[in-house]
C-alpha cells in the first residue's frame, strides 16, 4: 500500500511559476513509475509528466520546455517544477505512483494561473 500526499498548490499569475510535491509513504518510489496528472473543471483527467524507475521521463505536449518531473528516492518524493504558467493550466493536479497491477494517487492539489 502507497500513500501520496501532494503538496505546493496555489494561486499564481501567468508566466510565474510553481514547484509541487508528492510525498509517498509505505512503500519505496525508485520501483514505480511516478505521474503527475491533471483534471481542469469539465474535462478529463490527463497525463502532464512522467519519469520511470529508471529517471527516464515523458511529458505531454502542451507543458514540454515548461514543467520538469523529478524524484528524489531517499527523499521518497516526486516533484513537478512548472514555469511560464498560462492560464489553461489550471487545474486539481495529482500525483499517480504505478508498478504491475498497483495503482495508487493522491487527494490533488489545486493549481489556478490567473491575473
């Protein structure tokens, strides 16, 4: 069993910037594949980065050169670092931890970009 708990959610202007955790206890990050997703009102939830056990990493287009994914295994915590905010990125962010058939997330956190 993994628990996730997000943190560093919050109001922000365009083109500021944001750094949000996810925390894991009961179990070690460096086997899963880490995701941050998002869900903005009315829409479906989507994947915004991903880094493997291996560090390798994967982001979807629309936040690529913006936000960067990272863990920290001893720290047992996964980061999104998110630059040059726009106003569509708002939105309840979460933290998903995969490995095999486990599936674990995080209550979210909100993110809102606006002036």
């Amino acid at each position: 069993q993994v628990q996730l708990v997000e943190s560093g959610g919050g109001l922000v202007q365009p083109g500021g910037s944001l750094r949000l955790s996810c925390a894991a206890s009961g179990s070690l990050l460096s086997r899963y594949i880490m995701g941050w997703y998002r869900q903005a009102p009315g829409k479906q939830r989507e994947l915004v980065a991903r880094i493997g056990s291996g560090g390798s990493t994967n982001y979807a287009d629309s936040v690529k050169g913006r936000f960067t994914i990272s863990k920290d295994n001893a720290k047992n915590t996964v980061y999104l670092q998110m630059d040059r905010l726009k106003p569509e990125d708002t939105a309840v962010y979460y933290c998903n931890a995969h490995w095999g058939p486990f599936d674990y997330w995080g209550q979210g956190t909100q993110v809102t970009v606006s002036s």
